[in-house]
C-alpha cells in the first residue's frame, strides 16, 4: 500500500472544501452546503448519485431479468447494475442504481418471495445478507468527500438555543421564553406575549423566523435532543406551528435512530416512551448538536466531571461567571411572574455556557468529520467502534473494489481480561503516575496484531496513520499560542484521533458487533500487555518505589519521602527505556496522596487543586447527593491527615439528618423505572419495592418503563417520591447559590434511616485506610456518647500492602 492510499482511506479521496452539511434522499437527489474559505459564503450544491448496497448473492435481485446490468455495461435508465468485488468477503455484490428506492423494493420483492414473508426493510435480511446505510452515508463513502475540508471549528456558523417551559410536560406544559446566541455572540431573548395557544404558536414562530434569519450552519443546546427538540416538536405540532429550521424541503423535524436520543411518546402524557429514547430529530442543511454528547465522551475518557448538568460541567470547565444567575428549574416560571429578569439573565447565561462547553468539548466531534464519512450530528453521538471505524474501513474496502465480511458470531472462544492489579489499599503519600500511551493499539502496531479477515490491512494502517498524525496535532498544538484557534483546532484533531486510536482494541474483541472482529487477535493483544505491565510493575518495584494500582493506563506508585521530583522523573525514563520501542510510558502527574479503596476507586489529593475521585465506589448518579458531599469532606480531612476533622464531618452529618436539616433532595435517589404498574402490582403481594411504592404513594398509578424519578425513605418505612423536581430541561440537577429556602421540601424522611446509611455504606468505603480501633471511634454513634472513647489526637491513616496480585490476576470483569 501506498502512503496516498492511506491518506485515502483515513480523510477520504475527494478535496472539496468547506463541507457544512449533506442532506440525501433515497431517490438519488444530494444537497450539499458549503462555506468557502475565506470569503465565509454559503453556497448549495443540487447533486445526483447513485443509490447503492451490498448483498451476499444476486438471488434476490434475479427477478428483474433484462433489467439487471453488470457495471462495466454502464447506468441506464431504470436498470439495477451490479459489480462482484474481489476477495472472499460475503458482501461481495455491489448493486446500484439510478433510484435508492425502486433498488430497495427490488430487492425487497425477490428476498420477500424466497423467504415466503414479506419485507419492509433490507435490514430485515440480517447483516449476513445485506449493508444498508443511510443515504447521505452511501453519498459520502461513493463520492470520497467529508465535512469541514479548509475549516476551523470557529468558521462553522453556530447557534445556540434553550427553551424555558412551564413544566416538562408538552401535553399540558407550554413554551413561555427561548434564548438564543446568534453566530456572533449576542444573546437575545424571545418571550410570549399573552397567554393561551396563540400567543405559544406566536412565540414559535417567532422562533423560526431568527433560525432562518440567522442562518446557522449548526444549531445546538445542552440536552438538545433530550428535552428541547421533543418539547418543540410536540407544541409545533399541537399548535399547527410549521417548524421550518431547515434549509431545503418540507417544513418539520424529521427523525432518525441513534444509540441515545428522546421523544415525548405515547402512553402517560409527556413521558418518554422506552421505544423514544433511541430517536432523534434531524433537518435538511443544518447539523443539530447535543453538547450533552460532548460532555459524555469527555467524561469516559476523564472520568473528572461533577455531574453532567450544563450548569456543573460550565463551573467545572471554569464557564460560569461570578454573576451567573441561578434559579431552581421547577421555579423558573414562578421566578419570570415576578421577577422575570432574573429568568432573562438565567436563559442568557444558559445559552452562554453552552456554546462554551461546545467550543471547549466539540472539537473531537468536528475532527472525526473530517476522517469518517458520516453526517456531522450523527458522529457527535455515536461510539467510536460502530460509529468511527467501521463506516472507516467499509469505504476504504469499497475504493479498492474488495469484498467485504459480514457480521459474525464468534468461534466460542472467550475474551481474556486485561491486567488489573492492586497492590496496596489505604492512604499513600507522595503518588506518581506513569502513564502508559494507548497501551494496545501501541501493541498492535509494535506487534502487527490485526483482524484477519482484514486482508487489506486497513484497521492497523488506520492506527499508524491516526498514532502519527496525533503526535503531529500534539506538537503543533503546544508550538500554537494558548487560547488560539490553531491550538483549538489542533487539539481537537488529537483528541479525535485518540478516540479512534483507543476504540481499535475494543473493535477487534466486540464479537459480532463489529465486522472485523477477532477475539484471537483481541487476546493476543491482552497477552502481550499483561506482560509488559509485569515488565512494569518489575523494574518500578527494583527501583524502591510502593506500587499501589496497575491497568492498561498506567501505574500508580509511592516514592520515599525524600525524593524529588527530578527523581520521579527519572526513575519513569529509566523504565520507560527498556519497554518495546513502540509502546511509551510518560510521566503523567504527582500527587500529595491517594486513597487506594479497590481497583478503579480511588482518591487523589493534588499537590494543588480539588481532589479527583475515579470509580463508582466515590462517584455515581445513583448516590445520594448528601452522602457524595459527606465524602467530599470526610475524604478531605482523610488525606490531610486530620483523623479529628473526619470525625467532626461524620458527627455534624449525622446530627444534621437527626435533625432534617439536609434538604429532602439530598437524601432522595434517583431510580429508573422498569416494570409497568400492571407487571409491580401484580407481584406486590408478595415484595414491595420502594420506588413503586413511592409511586403509589404519591397518587401515580400510571407511568412508563424506563421514566427516572427521585425517591426517598419516609418514617416508618413509607416511601416519598420528590415532587417533579428541582431539574432543568439541560438535565442539571441543582443549582448551588439559588434562593430557593425550603419552599416545597417536604422534610419528612427517616433521618434515622439515613443516619445508618451514612455509617453502612458511604463511611464504610474508608475503612481500608483506617485501623480498626480508629474506624470505630471515628464512626462511633454521636448519639451513645462514651465514657472511655479513645483520643484521635494521635491517630493518622495507614497504607496495607497486598500480596502481590500478579500470583492471581485479577480479571477486568472481577473490578469493583
């Protein structure tokens, strides 16, 4: 293969620039929008291509007799042609034809008379049979093109826009204000004038009015497809509103599937319906982006975030200004009849912050469509494997005219875990971590380790390319001055490339997910890094350092008191010397201390900054906030060394539940629903479940399979279920600084419940770093006050070293 070949396969083949949007219609029409370089206009392309799929065999298409041409006899019209490509894949038939859709109900109507069933989807004939995608993905892939050739994400016209609703029910709820960024910055905000039906259908007109005024390129939001979309459309269409935010056809969001999306569907008014979730809405010309998706992927990789509101990431990144209006988001309409610029301010601020968690987070996203031939919005959503890659070698086997595999279950053979290893658990001091560089796909490029129905070679080529391109990106990243649109731009194109590089292990171990998958070539790439780790863990251990955790990242370790930082370094580059050429092990950071609890659950005190926690054990949705905010504090104190200080945050949290002084909100969690009313009350007799009861409870006898709500325990084991909450339409939670008092909150749960839950669960993931006698003391009852309780005066953290963990693996699946 050639290094233009590669080029080829990596950014596609075509180098029209300034790509914004690509819209295609199944009956071979294309309408691609460009924004030139330099001079910023936007100009439209009305294009036609030839609709096409891959099929097994030529079975189902036979039927057409004298209308069935091979390829090299050229289109005409009203003909299917079609071409064998080469090699032994499965999909080797590549048929096109002038009409995406008189070539699908061909196909249709021969598979629908041999199988004795009728067919309303290609789909439907399995991934064994047939490829199918999507018509702006067949135009991409046969025309070599891809988005945003010659531009910067500043260039792209972006606009964002956030609804404030009465409530968050669009079948009784309505629209009363929308604020919206324009492309240049300036926020502006829309409200109804009046009430009733009219003066809401005014207020979305108005809407769509500055949409096609402004003309954005991208229209976006925190929660977009999740709440403001589905709201939108549902009051559209209860208001006979047409919703023209596109820039060609008929007025209308339309929808289209995806891997995680919202739509208000049918059944209890204004829930999301279980089948809803896995849509989205789309339009002609424009991309619409949900910076939720952003924050997501950030958050996978970092695993650093405080919650994934807009409002927490914008304080997290440093967005939210020191003015920055907060107002509960079940207040807000009561806040706008009385002091409705506070809600104007607050609208202003959202939209604010969401264009700067785009520009922040997006980047990756924007890269990726420079690389992968699919619609903007849809690589925004999508996982890197399915979404990134596949769509990557499917052109790159298609320009070479090479049959492609299907999708195939595996041989049986069972995925090997990676190496997980914990050392030593409890509270360390003077914490390094080496960092291993994209461990496996370094394995395999060092080792040539590929798929092997991969017989073009096109997923480790991928590798090599995006491994030294990213380094590239890297350097001119850090040359670029901070804060300019080159260093954004040339970070967002590493962090893209990361998430690629980072998936291709994944790709090869998913099984019947992917469609050149290897669980042979997964394993061998497990097993080369189990041994490099042990190399690792060796040679850092012979140097006198305390290994305390180890997994395909990197290494967490614990140097004597009286080394520097010159000598932490060193000692990374001596080892990082003697690990095979193509895999890099970099000094990653130093911390004050680490509390090591179980692998993947761990603390790190910086030697400046807040602390970081990783795992569920300290960081999950499903806790309740008052026990999160205990271990912030407590694990303060821990770390600090101040054992006293630990007991006084356990003693003031206990005797503020005692007293109901946490608001009801803190001690409530939040639940998914997964059993209809029909199938809870119909083993009720026999179990009672809390957030069912909770329901019952509150007067609901009628909700949906997959709704989320707020419970919590009341006196007596009642359960309460928090009214319909102190949420936002960006999926926020709460808003620290906000005037709300205790208006609404009940302030009758069980603090004596809640009490025990403090000491059983949240306390009790301290216990590795304490002694026995010192946990007992610190979590004693304050209640049961002791004649004899032993002074903490004296008491400090302890670190247990394990046995070494390599004599018996821990498997990735075993991790807590």
């Amino acid at each position: 293969m050639t290094t233009s070949q590669e080029d080829e396969w990596l950014w596609g083949w075509d180098p029209t620039p300034g790509i914004v949007s690509v819209w295609a219609e199944p009956d071979g029409r294309a309408f691609v929008w460009r924004r030139l370089p330099r001079s910023g206009e936007l100009v439209r392309e009305d294009l036609r291509f030839r609709p096409w799929l891959l099929l097994s065999s030529l079975d189902d298409v036979a039927h057409l007799g004298a209308r069935l041409l091979p390829e090299r006899e050229g289109p005409a019209p009203n003909r299917v042609t079609w071409q064998e490509l080469e090699g032994p894949g499965a999909l080797r038939y590549l048929l096109r034809a002038d009409d995406g859709r008189a070539l699908t109900s061909a196909v249709l109507h021969g598979a629908s008379r041999r199988l004795g069933r009728p067919l309303g989807h290609p789909r439907e004939l399995g991934t064994e049979t047939a490829l199918v995608l999507p018509p702006e993905e067949q135009y991409l892939i046969a025309s070599g093109r891809t988005y945003f050739r010659g531009l910067d994400f500043d260039e792209l016209r972006r606009l964002q826009f956030d609804l404030e609703t009465t409530g968050l029910d669009p079948s009784r709820d309505r629209i009363f204000l929308v604020a919206l960024r324009d492309p240049e910055g300036r926020t502006e905000v829309l409200e109804i004038h009046g009430e009733g039906n009219e003066a809401e259908a005014d207020l979305l007109r108005r809407l769509v009015e500055r949409v096609q005024a402004r003309d954005p390129d991208v229209i976006e939001n925190h929660n977009l497809h999740g709440f403001d979309l589905p709201f939108l459309a549902h009051r559209a269409r209860a208001l006979g509103v047409p919703l023209a935010l596109g820039r060609a056809g008929a007025p209308g969001l339309r929808q289209r599937p995806a891997a995680r999306g919202a739509s208000f569907g049918r059944g209890t008014p204004g829930r999301f319906s279980e089948a809803a979730r896995r849509v989205r809405h789309t339009v002609p010309g424009r991309e619409l982006i949900d910076t939720l998706d952003a924050v997501l992927r950030h958050d996978f990789a970092a695993r650093d975030l405080p919650g994934h509101g807009l409002k927490a990431v914008a304080r997290h990144l440093g967005l939210a200004g020191p003015e920055r209006e907060y107002i509960p988001g079940a207040r807000v309409y009561e806040f706008f009849r009385h002091a409705p610029e506070r809600v104007r301010r607050y609208a202003r601020d959202d939209v604010t912050e969401a264009a700067g968690v785009a520009r922040m987070l997006g980047g990756a996203a924007f890269a990726l469509a420079r690389m992968a031939p699919r619609r903007y919005e849809r690589l925004a959503d999508a996982g890197p494997a399915t979404g990134v890659i596949d769509p990557l070698l499917v052109r790159a086997y298609l320009r070479a005219g090479a049959a492609l595999p299907a999708h195939a279950p595996g041989d049986g053979t069972p995925h090997s875990g990676a190496g997980l290893h914990l050392f030593a658990t409890g509270v360390a001091r003077h914490v390094v971590k080496a960092d291993v560089a994209s461990l496996y796909p370094s394995l395999m490029r060092e080792y040539r380790i590929g798929p092997r129905r991969d017989r073009l070679g096109v997923l480790l080529a991928l590798v090599d390319r995006l491994v030294e391109q990213r380094l590239a990106a890297k350097a001119r990243a850090r040359a670029a001055a901070s804060g300019s649109p080159e260093r954004h731009g040339q970070e967002a194109i590493s962090a893209a490339m990361k998430i690629v590089v980072n998936s291709a292990y994944g790709y090869l171990g998913a099984g019947s997910l992917t469609r050149f998958s290897d669980v042979h070539a997964a394993n061998e790439v497990t097993r080369r890094g189990r041994e490099v780790l042990g190399l690792l863990c060796d040679e850092l251990a012979r140097r006198g350092v305390t290994l305390l955790e180890a997994d395909t990242d990197g290494v967490y370790f614990a140097v004597p008191e009286d080394w520097s930082e010159a000598d932490e370094r060193r000692v990374v580059s001596e080892v990082a010397a003697l690990l095979p050429p193509k895999v890099q092990l970099e000094f990653e950071g130093r911390y004050a201390a680490m509390l090591s609890h179980e692998p993947k659950n761990y603390v790190l005190q910086p030697y400046a900054g807040p602390l970081v926690l990783r795992g569920v054990a300290f960081r999950s949705s499903r806790a309740e906030p008052f026990g999160e905010s205990f271990l912030r504090r407590a694990l303060g104190c821990l770390l600090e060394g101040d054992i006293p200080g630990l007991r006084e945050a356990y003693v003031a949290t206990v005797m503020a539940l005692r007293r109901r002084e946490v608001r009801t909100f803190e001690v409530s969690a939040q639940v998914r629903l997964t059993k209809t009313p029909e199938q809870y009350l119909a083993t009720r007799g026999r179990r009672r479940e809390l957030p069912y009861e909770a329901m019952l409870a509150s007067g609901r006898t009628h909700w949906t399979v997959g709704e989320q709500v707020r419970i919590y325990r009341a006196p007596g084991g009642r359960a309460g279920l928090l009214p319909d909450p102190e949420t936002d339409g960006d999926g926020s939670d709460r808003s620290p600084g906000s005037d709300e008092g205790a208006v609404g909150d009940p302030r009758d749960y069980d603090g004596e419940f809640y009490a025990r839950l403090l000491r059983e669960t949240f306390a009790a993931r301290l216990v590795r770093a304490l002694t026995p006698e010192d946990f007992a003391a610190v979590f004693a009852d304050p209640g049961q006050p002791s004649l004899f309780a032993p002074s903490l005066a004296r008491s400090r953290p302890v670190l247990t070293v394990l046995r070494d963990p390599r004599t018996e693996p821990l498997r990735s699946d075993e991790a807590g």
